[in-house]
C-alpha cells in the first residue's frame, strides 16, 4: 500500500500527514511502551505529525503535566528521526506554566524544549487565548521564538474570531511571524464553534485547520450505541451525543455510507472533515495500536460530493 500523500499546512512550508496523531494519550491511558507503538506503527504508515500540549495530562492523578512531551522527546530520541516528525506542541495550560504572558510563552517553551528533547518545536499553539493579554504581547513573544529559532511556525487553538483577527492583522502590520494554522473543536456533531467566522477567516489568510476532538471524544466510531456500555475514560463524554435526534442522525448517515466503502465508521468521520474548505489534518489519538487502522484510513479514502452533503446534511 502506497502512503497517502501529504498535505500544504497553510502557509508555513510544511507538509503533514493527512491525520495528526493525538498525543493526549500518551502518559495517560497510554503506557511509555504502548505509545511508542502507536508511534512506531503511524510513522510506518508514512505519518509524521504528532500533536501534544505541555498540559497533557496534568488531570492524572499522580500526573503534573509534560508526560505526554516526555514520551514524544524519548521516543524520537530513540528513532533517531527528529527531522522527519513535525511535533506541534501548546503553551498555556501547565499547571508552573499558565497564561499567556511573554514570560510565561518563553519559561515554557523553553521547558516544552526540554521534555521534547529537542533544539525547535515545528508548530507552536497558543492552547487557549487570554483575552486579558494584549495579542501584541503573545504575538511579541511567539516572535522573538521564531527568530531564535526555537520554533519554526506558530499557531492558535480556542480562540475567538475577533482575536484571530486582530492577532493576523498586527502581524501584518509589524511584519512580525504570523499564524498559519488555527486548532478549532471541530467535528460532525460540534459545528458551530468553527463554520462561520473563524472559518472564513482561516479562508481568507491561509490558514490551515487542524480540528481536534474529530471523533466527538469517541461518538463518532459508531462504537457508541442504544443499550451498549464502552470502557473508556471519554464514554461519558460520547454518550451524551447518543441522546440527540442529530446525533442518532449522524450515526445513521455514517454507517450507510461506511458500508458502501467497506470502511469503518471513523474513518468516513474523519473524512468529512477532511473534506471541509480549509481543514488539512484532523487529530485523533489511539491508545492501542489496534486503534491506528481506522484512523489512518482517512487519507485513502475519498468520499463522493454527494456523500458529504449527506453527512453535512444529516449532522445540521
């Protein structure tokens, strides 16, 4: 089987994988051994973007945030493939390391450095906005980075429009680095945070998307169903779709169209989004290797112009 091919992010020069590998597991309901697996197993698959956040996973008990950088840094210590991995990584929301201050971007970029044992971080997210932060202070900071050469390109997650905006239009003005890739919660049962502004936004600068919770905290495996109980730490968080007419409606588009390619449920998730006007990668995690197929499918599989309109329509 050939590997799919890769993918323009946005504006900065980088080309990904058609799936990002979430990192969110590792450290948590991943093992050290288990995630070097699914790592091993993705880049086998011609994959080479992994997603962390300096965060993960700090809501572990005995956990205090850096566990899922530590895992990432070792691994690609061990591989010796450093220069064939775009690492995205997130500042913010460590528990030493929080807000968005210029003190605070840099102190943790500089830890993020550290547990990914490594000289630059290739995307760098602000993980959540501070509103209460100037965007010229964070624009400021992330720049300083790039010109030190920590880090190659940066990038926004959970942010509002009108911020984004005024983020792209300062550093136009000051000719300062700019983001060129946005991380907005995106899926087939969540679509109102992203359609609209944000998303026409990200149209008009050239901003690539790269949508994380694509499989709606596991809903939208299809493993979720009337009277069926999942062990996982998210299932409360997927069963809730199970109570909407649209989430029911979902599932049903999902496991026609899913059977007339002999494809599972996620991957025809993930395909929808894949499709979307400026979305280049989607993320999700596996916490085992046997996970990894479907996921990694996504890039193999085209789905009709008919096909979408039935899942968006269905998912309206």
């Amino acid at each position: 089987m050939t590997s799919p091919s890769l993918r323009k992010l946005g504006s900065s020069g980088l080309e990904v994988f058609p799936l990002s590998l979430g990192g969110n597991v590792f450290g948590w309901t991943a093992d050290e051994a288990t995630s070097f697996a699914v790592l091993d197993a993705y880049a086998a698959a011609g994959g080479n973007f992994v997603d962390t956040a300096d965060a993960y996973s700090a809501w572990v008990e005995g956990n205090h945030g850096g566990e899922s950088e530590t895992i990432i840094g070792k691994w690609v210590r061990a591989r010796g493939n450093r220069d064939d991995v775009v690492i995205a990584t997130k500042v913010s929301q460590h528990p030493d390391f929080q807000g968005l201050s210029a003190a605070n971007i840099k102190a943790a970029a500089e830890a993020s450095l550290r547990r990914l044992d490594t000289d630059y971080i290739d995307l760098y997210y602000t993980h959540f906005d501070k509103p209460e932060v100037p965007v010229e202070e964070i624009i400021g900071a992330l720049d300083e980075l790039v010109k030190e050469g920590k880090v190659r390109h940066i990038a926004a997650s959970n942010i509002s429009a009108d911020r984004l905006r005024a983020s792209l239009e300062f550093s136009d003005r000051e000719g300062l680095a700019k983001y060129v890739a946005l991380q907005p919660h995106y899926n087939l049962v969540s679509r109102d945070t992203y359609e609209g502004e944000l998303q026409d936004l990200a149209a008009r600068y050239g901003l690539a998307a790269v949508p994380y919770f694509s499989l709606a905290a596991g809903f939208l495996t299809g493993k979720y169903r009337p009277g069926t109980t999942v062990d996982s730490p998210r299932a409360g968080g997927a069963a809730k779709y199970l109570e909407s007419e649209r989430g029911r409606r979902v599932l049903t588009a999902l496991d026609e169209i899913a059977q007339a390619h002999d494809a599972a449920v996620a991957t025809v998730a993930l395909a929808w989004l894949a499709a979307q006007p400026t979305v280049a990668a989607p993320i999700a995690s596996a916490r085992t290797v046997e996970q990894l197929p479907a996921l990694l499918a996504v890039g193999e599989l085209a789905l009709t112009e008919a096909e979408v309109a039935r899942l968006t329509e269905a998912s309206a």
